[in-house]
C-alpha cells in the first residue's frame, strides 16, 4: 500500500485519506477508495471531497456532473486514461474478519466504559467551554457524553507528573508464566458477576466500531495472547453521538492539530504545478511536473507566513492557499481484524430535558418513548458538535411557543452530502415540520448550495412543511455560533 499511495500523492500532487467506502473492485478483499485530502481532483481541480480508487484509474469527483450519477453515494463516476495508472498488487491486502455491527443498546453499554477509561480532559473541556458548552451542558448527558482518547502521554501532550494513560492489554508473569490483563474483558466479567446475566459474555464487544482484536507473541516464546482493543483514528477530543433512544451509538474523534493542504489559486500560465506543505512548521516546496505526471522540477520553496500566498517564476505571477484538511474523524475498525462494520449514525441531539433521561432506566425509556410519539418540529444541521451546541441553546433563545413552531431538538449528518439520511430518522421521530441550518456559506458554495436545494426538494416531497433559519453569515459561520453570540435569527417559509 505504501508504494501505491506514494505513487498516487505524486501523481495527484498532494495528500490522499483512505475512506471507509469499499472498493466494490475487489470484492473479496478489503480495499478503499481514496479521498482526495491535499491532492487534486483530476476532474474538478479541488483538493477535497473527491475520491479515487487505488490504481489512480477511476475518480468519484464530487462537483463535475456526467452521465454516470451515483444515487446512493453522491458524485459521478469517471474512468480515467493510462497516464494516471499506478501499480496495484492485491497480495499487499489482506481481509479481515469482521462482525455486523451490534445493536445500539451494546453500543451504549461499550461506548460508556470507554469513556469511564478515557474521560474529557482538561484542555478540551477547555476547548468545548470556548465554543459555548458550560460544565452543565457538558454533563448532561452524565457518563455518556464527551470524552479524549490518547494511545501515550506524549501523544496528549501531558507532562510526567500526570499519572500515564492505562494499558488496554497489560502484560504479566506469575509463577514463571506469562499472563494478559484485558480491561474490556474485565468490565464485561464483572458485569456478568453482578448481573447473573449471561448476555454480558467476554464478546459483547465484537460488533462495536472502534473495537478490534490485537493480538501479540511473546519474545522467545511460542505464546501468543489476543484480546479486544479500542482505538480512535487519531488522537483527540471524542464527540458522541446519540439514537432517538437517547443511546450513545457513535464517536467522531476531533484532531487536535488539523493537517495543512495547499489549493493552487492562481495557476501558473502553461504549467501545472503542484505544492507540498508541512502541516507542523507550513514550510512548501512549488514543482513543475509534466502532463502524464512524471518527476517535476522545484522551483520556489518557503514558509507560508498567511494563507494566501503569491509567488512568480519568470516574472509571471501564480498563488496557492493554504487549507486546513478534516478536523473530524469517525471512530471506526471496519478495516481491522475482529472489527464492526455498518453505517455512521446521525446526531440525534434532544432538547436538555430529554437529553439527560437515562434510555437504561426504565421510567427514562418510557419517557423518551413517549416523547418519539408526539408530532413535533426539529432542526437540521451539519456536524454532530454543531447539532449538540445548538440544542443547548435553542431553549435559552426562543420562547416555549416559538420552539413548538421551530422545534426544539436537533439532528446533524456528518456532511452536507449526506442530507438522504434524515428522512429515515424525520419519520421515525414524528417530525411534521422541519427547521433547517445549514452554514450560511452555503450562499457562496455552489455544490453546498445545490446539496441544501436537493435536501429541501427532498422534504417537500415527503411532505413536510420547510422554513429555513438565516443569521448574519459575517458574524456566524453555523447555527452553533449564530445561537451563541446571541445574533438574530429569521426564517424564511418555503412554499
């Protein structure tokens, strides 16, 4: 993989992400599409959102309309010519076994002891106290809510005075023999011991994404010991996710320092050039490379002391940017051995009194159960942290009557392409209006522009009545921000 994916960052010029979408190619091992995270798009010319498969010959380019649509995934399909081929050798891949993902009650009994083992820390309850969330909104939810995984103190950045972060899989000797100390196997022991149930066997965890098998040899030994793990795609803060049950069922993971890309402005007349750019220190290195991709030629290099940067090669002016790459990752073991395959949820993110219900306990269950069942109005957003903020906030901003004519819960999908998946939950949840909020670059963003007309498309269609919320989009990007800076909010009927 690692020959294929160089080959491809040169070709493309820039970064590439692996995604969890199959490569329908390779039907029998597990190989993913690549979004396009710094490179660029062969079809389009942006650096994002786009993908391509792992020989470079197909791209699923995200902006550029042609006969091939793809109904169910968004984009359109095109097969590129020779020049963008790359080697692919399948005896690199292997499969790995994997479980159908659990149902979402063992997903919130899971998702709980993770974070029992990896509470919020301090700067990110820092962090989340800067985008408006007080101690009591963060605690809302009690032991279901925000957490920060590390692998290592070094990866926290914590210093040696604080304690280090636990070993999931501890390694020990007693009486000349080798042992393993697996907590996840030890929560689940002690669960049955309490319980007397036998649901709460040493496997409940298969089927829970973020959690896989790890296994090790032991030196000069023949021993090898496995054992469940769990692990985020990157260090970070841990963003929950909840179902209409008020089951915590998902973890984005949000980096705390987020990769640099390049995105060329301006291009240079006659040339096509791509820039390299160090995340951590923003040095860039500009090359010329020829039309089929072959080894280019340097010509500038510095430190990107703004965003906008503009240069000159013989006189003749050019300009590239610099981007911030994704900041949100889902917590996933899709492609690990023993991990949990199935869809990322949506944000369900209830007003503050239904939100800190317990769905474990019976009476809280009834009443989250009764609360499904009534006719109501919700808003709708983007992004799972946006949609939890701004549930946080719509009862300190609108009157009782307002919230039953604009609603007072939130849903949120990961992105705006993803807008199909409300309708599902919409029904669900008895919604007969709907509110929506979608981030007012959405005005100047044609392909977000064009998502949000087919979301409104969509929900006419299915018969809901529409309003769309506006705010002054100089001032607030999202709803979240708009809500917490107390800007004024209109709404704009849709007939």
């Amino acid at each position: 993989m690692t020959n294929t994916y160089e080959t491809l960052v040169q070709k493309f010029g820039g970064n590439l992400r692996e995604t969890n979408m199959q490569d329908t190619d390779y039907k029998d091992k597990k190989v993913y599409w690549l979004e396009f995270n710094g490179a660029s798009c062969p079809i389009c010319g942006h650096s994002n959102w786009c993908m391509v498969n792992v020989t470079g010959t197909k791209v699923i380019c995200q902006r550029v309309a042609n006969d091939h649509k793809l109904p169910n995934l968004g984009g359109y399909l095109y097969k590129l010519d020779d020049s963008y081929r790359v080697n692919f050798d399948e005896k690199n891949y292997r499969v790995a076994n994997t479980f159908k993902k659990a149902p979402d009650s063992i997903l919130d009994l899971l998702y709980r002891s993770v974070l029992l083992a990896y509470p919020l820390l301090d700067k990110h309850r820092t962090a989340l106290h800067n985008r408006g969330l007080d101690d009591e909104m963060l605690n809302l939810h009690k032991d279901r809510g925000f957490g920060s995984f590390y692998t290592t103190r070094k990866e926290a950045n914590l210093d040696d005075s604080v304690a280090p972060l636990f070993s999931q899989m501890q390694l020990g000797k007693a009486n000349g023999e080798y042992t393993i100390n697996n907590i996840w196997q030890n929560v689940l022991d002690n669960l049955q011991k309490q319980t007397n149930d036998s649901k709460y066997n040493k496997d409940l965890w298969q089927g829970v994404p973020g959690f896989s098998m790890k296994s090790f040899s032991i030196p000069n030994s023949t021993q090898v010991f496995s054992g469940p793990v769990f692990k985020a795609p990157v260090g970070g803060l841990l963003v929950p996710y909840y179902n209409i049950l008020n089951e915590l069922v998902g973890f984005q993971s949000r980096v705390d320092n987020v990769s640099l890309w390049a995105k060329v402005t301006k291009p240079l007349p006659g040339a096509n050039i791509q820039v390299m750019i160090d995340s951590k220190t923003r040095e860039y290195t500009v090359t010329i490379i020829g039309r089929k991709h072959t080894a280019g030629v340097k010509i500038a290099s510095g430190i990107a002391s703004s965003n906008i940067v503009d240069l000159s090669y013989g006189g003749v002016p050019y300009q590239f940017e610099v981007v911030e790459g994704g900041k949100y990752f889902w917590v996933s073991s899709s492609k690990d051995e023993g991990g949990a395959t199935g869809k990322m949820p949506i944000q369900v993110a209830y007003n503050p009194f239904i939100a800190k219900l317990d769905p474990t306990h019976p009476d809280d269950r009834k009443k989250i159960k009764d609360y499904i069942a009534k006719p109501k109005s919700v808003w709708l957003t983007e992004g799972g942290l946006k949609g939890f903020i701004t549930s946080a906030y719509l009862a300190k901003t609108f009157s009782d009557t307002k919230l039953d004519e604009v609603g007072r819960d939130v849903l949120a999908v990961a992105g705006v392409n993803s807008y199909r998946h409300f309708l599902p939950i919409l029904k669900k949840l008895n919604v007969t209006t709907v509110t929506t909020a979608y981030d007012m670059d959405f005005q100047s963003n044609e392909q977000v522009k064009a998502n949000y007309k087919n979301l409104i498309s969509m929900l006419r269609e299915n018969g809901f009545k529409v309003r769309i919320a506006n705010w002054d989009g100089d001032k607030a990007k999202g709803i979240d921000d708009a809500l917490v800076q107390k800007l004024e909010i209109n709404f704009a009927e849709v007939n």
